[in-house]
C-alpha cells in the first residue's frame, strides 16, 4: 500500500452547532486524504442535523444527548461500516464541531500517522482568545498522564486527533464524559501506541468566564476527575522501571521507548 492509497474519515460530535457545523463539514472535506465527513448530532435541539447534511456530511443522529464519548463511538462505528473488505481501514481524525474554517488547519495530524511514525496525533492549538481558565482541568490531566506513563503532553485534553482503526479499537471503551481525550491518552500509552502532539494553527470557540463557561469548566474537571481515578483504582500504568525516560515536546512518544 502507498501513502496515496490511505483514506481519512472525519468524525465530528456535535450538539446545537448550527451556526458553525456547516464550515466545519466544508474546512473538513478539503484536508488531503479525507473522503468521508461523519456528524454525529448528539441530541441537538437546532438546525445542526440539516445544516451538515447541507455542508455535505454524513449525518447520524442520537435522539438524546448521550456525551461526547458515545459520539466518537458512533462515528467510528458509521466510518468502519463504510469501509470496503480488501482496503485499508481509513485512519480516523476526530474534530470539535465549532472549529469552523479553521478545520482545513487540522491537515498536519494525518501525515505521522501515514506515515507510520505514529499511531496516534494531537494537535496542539495556539492561545485562544476569550478563553478565561484557570488550567485546573488542563493540570489535573497533565499530572495523570505524567503520572501513568512518564509523557508530559503540551495540551493534555485537546480533542483534535487523528489515529488508526487499531488504536481507537485499543482505547475501547472510551472514558465517559470530559475525560475521553485523557483516557485515551493513558490508554494508548499503555498499551504500547505511539503518540505525537502536532502543531495546528486550530482556533474553537473558548469558553468564556461567564456562568456557562464556568459550569463547562466544572463538568470539563468532573469528567477527567473520574476517569483518571478508574485508571488508577484499576492500576492503569507503564511500569516505571519500563519507561523510555524524559519525553520531549512535540516528537513522537513511545512510553516503552523505541
């Protein structure tokens, strides 16, 4: 198989993203390689169903918000139905529904993992203005996953990620809630994948620091909360006596070394 042959599916979760679900789709379908947009509408009370199916997605939709998990589920399970028997299964990039043009901005996560240097991709955004955190959720993560593998990641929770059809399977079942992206993370590590964080030039709707934003920022935390403690009661870990030593920012990481 060359390169060229290799297909990218595109995975959107998405609730009451009207106003920019339909840039995204079309931002989405310009990255090389993608020739499958999936939206997952998870439970949306607003146009966000038509408006992508307009954009030229293939839309699935719950009929309840069932979490950001259960959309990457779905989607994934929608882009593997698609797949044709004696083809490659298409790497799968997973995008925030509110990225809008800035999407086509996701492209430099697909080449590593193309090109086999990496199973796994994440990209690491520029500062977003209006973003009003503090960074409590984005520490609590960093420390798991310092923790549990020996990788410090630059941007711990980012949600833009490009990975094979072998490492989404690896990470099943996905952590519930906020703490997909931090499950995952560990998961992965342990289970010997390589992970790479990419500089994107992505820009997403920041949460403000008004009520809404703060109650954002507070289920942001419970979710990673709670799927880091499942980890660690479980003792989801790389030995410390096996890790490869001091990661270093934005090269390929391989918790066993390699």
């Amino acid at each position: 198989m060359t390169t060229s042959d290799q297909r990218v599916a595109v995975i959107i979760p998405a609730k009451d993203e009207e106003d920019r679900i339909g840039a995204t789709v079309r931002a989405a379908r310009a990255i090389p390689h993608v020739d499958l947009v999936v939206v997952v509408d998870d439970g949306s009370s607003d146009g966000t169903q038509k408006a992508a199916r307009t954009a030229g997605a293939t839309v699935i939709r719950h009929s309840v918000n069932r979490g950001k998990a259960s959309a990457m589920e779905t989607g994934a399970s929608v882009v593997a139905m698609r797949d044709e028997e004696g083809r490659p299964a298409r790497l799968l990039l997973f995008l925030d529904a509110d990225l809008g043009e800035s999407a086509v901005e996701a492209a430099p996560l697909v080449e590593p993992v193309l090109a086999g240097a990496a199973d796994c991709t994440i990209a690491a955004l520029p500062p977003q203005e209006g973003a009003a955190g503090l960074g409590f959720v984005t520490g609590l993560a960093f420390k798991a996953i310092r923790r549990a593998t020996g990788w410090r990641p630059c941007q711990p929770i980012s949600g833009q990620r490009c990975l094979t059809r072998k490492a989404f399977d690896a990470a099943r079942p996905l952590a519930a809630g906020w703490g997909v992206e931090t499950g995952m993370t560990i998961d992965l590590l342990v289970a010997g994948f390589t992970l790479q964080e990419v500089v994107c030039e992505i820009k997403h709707r920041a949460s403000g620091g008004d009520w809404a934003g703060q109650r954002h920022r507070a289920d942001q935390y419970k979710g990673v909360f709670m799927a880091v403690n499942g980890r660690r009661f479980r003792r989801v870990r790389v030995p410390k006596a096996k890790r490869r030593g001091v990661s270093v920012d934005f090269e390929p990481y391989n918790a066993f070394g390699g």
